[in-house]
C-alpha cells in the first residue's frame, strides 16, 4: 500500500509498474492499494489503455496455453497464466461452489491436488508425461471465493524424470505444497 495519496501522473506511473509486477490484480485492489476509489482506477485505467482484469488474464493465458505439449487445455485444472516449459509455470484457481464442502465453505482437498498436478505435468516439453508419485502437505484451509495461485518449478531432472515442486497460495500465504515426480513415457 502506498503511504501517501499521490498526484495523478504518479499514481498513472506507479499503476503501470504495479500492474507489471502483479497483473492480476482487481479494481479493488489497486484502489485499496493507492488509496482511491474503484471508480478513480477504472478511469485510470482507460487513460492509459490497460484492460480490466479479465481481459489481462486472457492475454496471458492464450499464450501460455499456446506452449502446452503434455496435456490439452481443458485438462489443465485452473487456469494457466504463464508456462516456461521444463523450467516451470503459473496457474490460477477461483474456488466456487461446486469445490467446497457445503456445510463448512472449505475446498476440497482434490481441486487442490488436481491443480498443482496438472500444472506439473503441464510444464513438461514432451506429448505424453505421466505423475509417478506425488509428497503433498495442506498448511491451510481454503474457503469459497479465494483464488489460489498454483507455481510450479522444475527442480531435477534426470533423463526422462523430473521432480517438480508446486507452491499454492492464497493472498500470497502457503495454503498447499506438492512434490510430484513425473516421467515421460519411452
């Protein structure tokens, strides 16, 4: 959060640095983050031709998608934002009502797994790779509405064999945790 309301033309230069790093932020966000209304972001954002959050996912995502080789796109359980093949990737996850356990508001631990598997699987340069075992931790619960931000990194790989390391979070705190080790089928 900004520690001081800032003029116009350096909220406009602060916005697109802030966007650059986080662009999957929301109206709401950046108004809390510079201390403005909702209304004065949207109108910042038509100034300086930055689309609304939806429109910004989109554009990541078809060019992350446009990488895959492992897997087709609908079998990618969140939405993938950035791919950097046998290096690691991003996807995204808004939890609805379908995931949660109605009587508790809490996620099922499957749509956590399948995301962080998935995208672990995704991240690998080859048309067929298969999960050999997967070490998983759920550090905390996850509930209705939150977005979880999937990323994965490939720490090993060894011939045909990989180990990848996923991180989920919510608001940037540690909700899950997976090592998967995935082989490309001879």
């Amino acid at each position: 959060m900004v520690n001081k309301q800032l003029n116009k033309k350096e909220r406009h230069d602060e916005l697109q640095k802030f966007l650059h790093k986080a662009p999957f932020s929301t109206d709401l966000e950046l108004a809390e983050h510079f201390l403005v209304s909702v209304q004065t972001i949207r109108l910042d954002r038509l100034e300086l031709g930055i689309p609304q959050v939806r429109e910004r996912v989109k554009a990541v995502a078809e060019n992350a998608y446009s990488q895959l080789r492992s897997l087709e796109a609908q079998e990618v359980v969140g939405e993938l934002l950035d791919i950097r093949l046998n290096e690691g990737g991003i996807s995204l996850m808004d939890i609805t009502e379908e995931m949660i356990l109605k009587s508790k508001k809490v996620v099922r631990g499957h749509y956590l797994f399948a995301q962080a598997n998935s995208l672990a699987v995704a991240v690998i340069d080859a048309p067929a790779v298969l999960t050999g075992s997967a070490r998983i931790r759920y550090k905390k619960p996850v509930f209705l509405g939150d977005r979880v931000v999937a990323k994965a990194v490939v720490k090993v790989q060894k011939t045909n064999t990989y180990l990848i390391s996923v991180y989920s979070t919510v608001d940037n705190e540690l909700v899950f945790k997976g090592q998967f080790i995935v082989t490309i089928p001879k």
